[in-house]
C-alpha cells in the first residue's frame, strides 16, 4: 500500500526543572526522562498535513487512511528500557514551536492550563519505549490523523511522556529539526488503502475520512480509459 511521509513542522520540549529551577530553555529532543535524571520532560511535536509529504505523494482520490506512525531516530539511551510511554492530542492548536513553548506555557507569558502540556487523556496511544539506537517506528496513531483531518484542520499536534516519570530512571534523545542532520527529524508515515484508478476528467466521489480533498495522483502503471471514436459522419 502506497505510504506518504510529513516531518514535524513545529517541536519542543517541556522540561520540568529547568523551567520551574532557572527559567532557562530547556534542551529539545528528549522523548521523556525521569527519576534521577535532570528532570520531567516531555516532547512537543506537531505535523501540518494541509501541505505536501516530504516524502512519497498524496493518495488519489477514493483512497482510505490506513494507518500511522510516529518516527524517530533514537541518538542516546540511558538507563532502564522498555518503560510505559504515550502519545497523546495537545489541545491547544496554537502552542508555539522552539524556543517560545515551554513546561509552564504554551506560548510566551501565555500558561498551558495545566504544566507539561494541556492534552486530551482519552485519545492516547500506548507505546513502548525504545530498546536501541537508530530507527524506531511506533504506531496506533490512526485515531490521532483522523481527528487532525476531521477537527483540527489538518494539524497533529502531540506530546510524548510516561507516566513512570517520577519512579524510574531513564532517558532517550531522538534526532529533532535543530540537530545536524535535520531529516532524522520526527516524521509521520500515513498508508493508504490503494483505490481504483480513476480518469481525472470524471467529477471526484464522495469524500472519505481522513483523506483531504483535490488528490490527483494516478499511479504510474495506470492507463487512461480510452476515449470511444468519434461517431461518423
């Protein structure tokens, strides 16, 4: 089935001790750490699906999302592995990328509701913390994609974390926007349902859930129907 990759267009990283300890601006690309680390640290990571994959292309029209993953290049691990995480929706469609979010806000002197993040609990998708370095690829964020394309205007915006943040000792870093290598930045693959090639010349058919409208991808081994001959005169 045919995939389409976007990188994150916005990400950051909420970190307890520096924002309530000095105020400075915490490190990014830290999936969660805690116990006798620095601090409580959640990332921030946001896709714009309105905009073209920078990898792959969009699905033609009739074709139904699939499934999505969230995908990252794991760079340190310390400590225990295969700890609890999550991902979960933040909220707040117009929290700020780096440097401006932060533990205490979502924007500057504008405060989450609630520090590390405002976030809906119900829509979160249970993953397992990475074992090595180099690709990790978790998924179950199809619920995720489908509500940004229904409700959110095409923006998956989430926050990574554990809930054994304050019991275990752990961290992983993962590859962000603001590293040397700027394409292990996170990414999110969506696979598509391949759907029936159609002649761009037909009015498109109703659309699906989850899938943006104005598609006009035909696949390279699809022939045009033949147009019938003209009738004689």
């Amino acid at each position: 089935m045919p995939t389409a990759t976007w990188r994150c267009d916005r990400e950051n990283m909420g970190d307890e001790f520096f924002d309530n300890a000095s105020g400075e601006q915490p490190l990014v690309g830290v999936i969660i750490s805690g116990g006798s680390k620095v601090g409580k640290r959640r990332a921030f990571i946001g896709f714009d699906l309105t905009r073209d994959p920078d990898i792959g292309a969009r699905p033609e029209p009739g074709a139904q999302l699939a499934a999505a993953d969230l995908l990252l290049d794991i760079t340190i691990l310390d400590g225990v592995s295969a700890w609890a995480a999550r991902i979960e929706r933040i909220t707040r469609l117009d929290w700020a990328g780096y440097p401006n979010a932060s533990w205490l806000g979502y924007k500057p002197y504008t405060h989450w509701t609630t520090p590390g993040g405002d976030v809906d609990p119900a829509s979160a998708v249970a993953f397992t913390s990475p074992a090595a370095l180099g690709p990790y690829q978790t998924g179950g964020l199809l619920p995720l994609v489908q509500d940004a394309y229904a409700a959110r205007g095409g923006l998956c915006l989430i926050r990574l974390m554990s809930p054994d943040a304050e019991a275990s000792s752990f961290t992983a870093h993962f590859g962000t926007a603001f590293g040397a290598t700027n394409d292990l930045r996170p990414r999110l693959q969506l696979t598509f349902a391949a759907a029936a090639a159609i002649d761009d010349r037909d009015p498109p058919g109703p659309r699906l859930a989850g899938v943006r409208p104005a598609f006009a991808i035909r696949p390279a081994n699809a022939a045009r129907p033949a147009r019938p001959a003209p009738p004689r005169r």
